[in-house]
C-alpha cells in the first residue's frame, strides 16, 4: 500500500538540496555481495547491494541508509550481519551509488514501496523465507517507518538515528520553515505514523547525536503503537559514530531484536501477498 501524505513543500528544490547529498558510486560490491538493479518507474532504476546468510530461512534486513551515504559505505557491514545469519539489503534513493533520478521526499517514499514489492518477489525467487523487517538510519527512518506503519508484509522495524519532527532538523540543516511556509503537518508525519505500527520496534539512538537530538528518539519511542518495542541510548556516541564505538556489540544486539521478531510474529507463512 503506497502512501496517501503529500510532500509537495519538501520537494522543493531548496529543501530537497538541504535533506538529499547524492553522489555517484561505481564501487563494485565485495566478494559475497551482490549488486542488484529495482526499477521504481520507467527509465528509473535504484541500486541494491545485498548480502546473503548461507541459511535460506535467515531473516531480511532491508537498509534505508542516510542521506550522505551509498550502500557501498556498508560494505564492511554487510558481512557482520551474515555472520549473524542476517540477510543484509541496502538500497540506494535516486541519484546515489549506481541509481539515476534525482532525489525528492515524494520519490523516495512512493520508492521506499516499490523496493519492498522488488525485495520480497526476489526473496522468494531465490528460495529465501526469512521474516522481512525493515531498518532506516537518520532519513532512511522516514522510509523504514512509512513502511512499517503501512506494509503487511514488515514483520519489524529498526531505527537508528531517526527523525521524530521535521521542522527541528530543517533548522539544524539550515533552513527557515516559516519563511518557507512549511508547518509540521507538511513534514514527513513520522510521528503519526509510528503510532499506528504494530510490530516489534527497535529504536536506537546517540547520546550526543548533534544533528537528530536525541530527545527525538524518546518521542518515537513514546508515541509507537507497538506492545513489543525497545529502546537504546549509546553511550558517548554522536550521529555518525554509534557503529565505531558498539562494534560487533550492534551486530549482536540487533541479532537479538530479531530473534524476538521471529518469536512475536510466528511462523512465516508461505506465498508472496498483495
């Protein structure tokens, strides 16, 4: 189910060159990673970098990544999620890494579906019948929520630096939402769509983040309608430095969140649904 909210005054050019830092990436994928091309429309197509655990019943972590970022910057990551036995998707917004487009807030998340419908008819293509959660890192949080709050097919949802209100961070980056004419209700509505998500919820969040404070992270964490949800301040880290300082302890903890996925949701059924 795509998305109903419209994001007209987000899209605008100065906005969208205030939230979007696309860059091209040739980086070939790692040994044991594949690239993969999901055409969202016609003449567009974003790139996927996937790595896959040897169990085909691993769960699927499907990675929206931050707005600076490519999917190659998660090449030394990937393989840390297989030796979890987590399957590891990343997917590039248009105009990054080996996507074409250019980026808007509307794209992104009527995008953010399309990826999903491409991901889980190619799991199932390669035999793969893992549960499907979805995990978003500071703006890849307005992807991972959207989906969670509307797709049947998420199991959970992990975030990482996520956003809460939209016009706090169009400030920190920069712009005046007043003079822009923007409000609240024309952000990314991740608020209100938290409190409609029913599934296991893993928040996790800086204790210094500079950019997302994190008194946005326990706003998430309040207003999520899941029974099941968590949260985690990382001691001493800063927006860009959780992964540096936790080590193989991320990987382990989000390994952890995942097994209770698996316990809440039950056995997977079978079959690709609508």
């Amino acid at each position: 189910m795509e998305q109903t909210r419209t994001y007209e005054k987000l899209d605008r050019p100065a906005v969208t060159a205030a939230l979007f830092y696309p860059r091209q990436d040739i980086t070939p994928p790692p040994a044991g990673a594949q690239d993969q091309a999901i055409e969202v429309e016609a003449g567009v197509t974003l790139g996927a970098r996937v790595f896959l655990a040897p169990d085909p019943a691993a769960v699927n972590l499907l990675f929206f990544h931050g707005n600076g970022e490519v999917v190659a910057d998660y090449d030394d990551a990937g393989p840390q999620y297989t030796a979890q036995g987590i399957n590891f998707l990343a997917v590039d917004y248009r105009g990054y890494g080996h996507s074409t487009g250019a980026p808007t807030v509307s794209a992104m998340l009527q995008d953010a579906h399309r990826v999903l419908h491409w991901v889980r008819g190619w799991l199932a293509k390669e035999g793969r019948t893992g549960h499907l959660v979805v995990m978003g890192r500071s703006l890849g949080s307005v992807s991972a929520i959207e989906l969670a709050a509307s797709e049947e097919a998420v199991a959970g949802l992990i975030v990482e630096s996520g956003i809460a209100q939209t016009l706090p961070l169009l400030r920190t980056l920069g712009l005046d939402p007043q003079a822009l004419g923007i409000t609240e209700s024309d952000g990314f509505g991740n608020l209100e769509k938290i409190a409609t998500v029913q599934k296991p919820t893993y928040i996790l969040h800086a204790q210094h983040d500079q950019i997302i404070p994190i008194v946005q992270a326990e706003e998430l964490q309040s207003l999520c309608g899941a029974r099941s949800k968590e949260f985690q301040m990382i001691p001493g880290a800063d927006h860009n430095n959780i992964l540096a300082l936790t080590g193989k302890l991320y990987f382990q903890a989000i390994k952890q969140f995942l097994k209770r996925v698996g316990k809440s949701h039950g056995p997977r059924r079978s079959g690709i649904r609508g």
